[in-house]
C-alpha cells in the first residue's frame, strides 16, 4: 500500500502545480467578489496540503498491507461512470447543463449504483435544483443551456 499512497501523493502535487500554473494569470480577486483563481488556488493547497501529510504518514509509519485493488463488479462501475461523465461533456453545450447533469445524475443512480426509482428522481430533482439554486441564481453563473433553452 506504501508505493499506492506514494504515488497518490504525488499525482495530487503535480495536479496541484499544474492548476496553479494554468490559473496564475487570473486574477485572485475581482472588485466585490473571489475572481476566477480563488477556486482553483484553495483547491491546489488543501490538495498539496492533503498529500503532504500523506507523504509525512508514510515516511513515519509506511502501511504494510497490500493495496486493495477492486473486483471486476466495482472496476465496471469505475469505467462506466467515467465514460459517463465523458458523454456528459460532450451532451453539455447541447442539451444544456442543468439537462445533461439531471441524466449524469438519474443514470449513475439507476444504473450504476442500482438504487430504486422515487427516491433517485428525488435525488436528480433535487441535485439540479440546488446546482441551478447555486451557480445560477445565487453566483450568476451562465451555464450553457442548450437547444432547450434551459
């Protein structure tokens, strides 16, 4: 498990460093509000922040457990999300953001996950109404709407 945390360890840093660098030029604070590298500047420290002290745990005390690798079920899931969130890139400018986040969101439940029907609309209603809720109304964030207009 040791060389697993290692490498997560420094994956995160090199991310971090990589979201620092593309972010460098935007400003940090813009008139009234956090401009465009706030985010991303508190997301690269408490990501450099968090695998520093998982470098600090494996050099103090190294985990001699083997790495726990998952089965063919839970690996399916990991590939099916993630070509997922692939087409929800691709559906995004044209269907729309809140469209294409409420499917994300309905298919992971309902077919990843297997949860029940009622309960996973509920979760997707409510997931798009507060991602809609937040970056939309309260942050004024224009999200693309695509060819329904939403």
């Amino acid at each position: 498990m040791r060389g697993v945390n290692i490498a997560t360890a420094l994956v995160f840093l090199a991310l971090s460093a990589v979201l620092v660098t593309g972010t460098w030029n935007l400003p940090y604070w813009s008139d009234f509000a956090p401009g465009p590298a706030f985010a991303a500047i508190w997301t690269a420290a408490a990501a450099s922040l968090l695998a520093l002290m998982l470098l600090i745990q494996e050099r103090r005390m190294p985990s001699l457990e083997p790495a726990d690798w998952p089965g063919r079920s839970a690996f399916m899931r990991v590939v099916i999300t993630t070509a997922a969130l692939c087409v929800t890139l691709v559906l995004a400018p044209t269907l729309g953001f809140p469209v294409t986040v409420a499917l994300l969101t309905f298919f992971v439940l309902t077919v990843v996950e297997r949860r029940r029907l009622v309960p996973s609309l509920i979760v997707t209603a409510l997931t798009t109404a507060l991602i809609h809720g937040v970056f939309v109304a309260w942050l004024n964030v224009a999200l693309p709407k695509g060819i329904l207009g939403i």
